[in-house]
C-alpha cells in the first residue's frame, strides 16, 4: 500500500468538517491505528477509508474539552479563529505563534 503523506502537522489547528469541534493536533498516524470496533461504531454512510493519516486531537466544542481521533477527509484548518481552549494544551505546547502550536520539545524544561 503506497503511504501518502499527511496534509497537517502536530501543532495545526483544525476543525471537522461534519461535526462542530475544533482542536490542536498532538499525534499523527499515517494511516488507521485505532481498534476495528471504534471504526465499526462510525455509522457506515459517514466512516472514513483506513488508508489515509488519522489525526489525535486536543479538542474542543461549546461544552467540553476532550481527546478526538480523526481522519485526514474530516479536517480542514482552522487556524484563523484563533488558540484551542484545551486543559492539556500547556502539556504539548510552548505557546501560539503565527497560527499554529509551538511543540514542547522534550529537552524543555
């Protein structure tokens, strides 16, 4: 299977495209890595292809803050509407810079 590569980077904010929540990307998988029950529980006329990166997010909508697993098709950018209002931000990140995340490299003290 050829592996394409990822359209956004660990520190892009993004929104879903069906769903109202936005968040900060903290892991990349370049392809499906989540169990076949979480897929199987996608209903069939929405589930995303396997083949394609799926995103980890910070995320967020206008009641709670929560960790989302999301595939490459249901993202677009969302860095104009500004920093994610996430608890663990601060965890992954140094700060917000020109529209994306600065990662917290692990030599950070």
């Amino acid at each position: 299977m050829l592996m394409r590569s990822a359209r956004y980077r660990i520190g892009d904010v993004v929104r879903h495209r069906r769903y109202p929540f936005r968040g900060v990307i903290v892991d990349v998988d370049p392809e499906f890595a989540n169990t076949e029950e979480w897929w199987q529980s996608i209903p069939e006329e929405v589930r995303p292809s396997k083949d394609q990166p799926f995103y980890h997010l910070l995320a967020e909508n206008e009641q709670t803050a929560y960790a989302a697993y999301v595939s490459e098709q249901n993202l677009l950018p969302d860095a104009e509407a500004g920093p994610v209002n996430h608890p663990e931000v601060d965890d992954y990140f140094v700060g917000f810079d020109d529209g994306r995340y600065v990662f917290r490299s692990e030599d950070v003290n």
